[in-house]
C-alpha cells in the first residue's frame, strides 16, 4: 500500500493511498501511525509503562510538590 496524498490538517484529516487492485482510498488519519496518539487512550492502556525521562520528570514534580507545601 503506497501513500499518494497526506493530508494532516482540516475537519477530518487523513491519507490517500493506493489499494493492492491500483484503487484509490482515503483513509482517516487515525487509523494511521500518522496520527496523534490519543492521550486519554494511552494513558489507560494496560501495561503502558513510563520511559526513563518521564519518570525524571515525575520525580521532579512529585519533589518540587513537596518543597512547596
């Protein structure tokens, strides 16, 4: 499958690509990779895990939390 058009931005983005039968098809850019990956979806999924740097962060906040109270 080949993307002939990339469209982000708009009421509905998404991408034109080129179906196995030479057809052309849209398709909304969230059934991508392409798309932004939906916070609230993310944050809930099962064992969704931190990266290193984020858990930095964490601590950071959680530190800087309990030097202001």
């Amino acid at each position: 499958m080949a993307v002939l058009h990339y469209r982000p931005k708009g009421r509905s983005p998404s991408v034109l690509v080129e179906m196995a039968d030479q057809t052309a098809q849209a398709l909304p850019l969230s059934w991508t990779d392409r798309a932004s990956p939906d916070p609230h979806r993310v944050a809930s999924s099962p064992g969704m895990r931190l990266s290193g740097l984020a858990l930095l962060d964490l601590v950071r906040l959680l530190e800087s939390w309990e030097k202001s109270s």
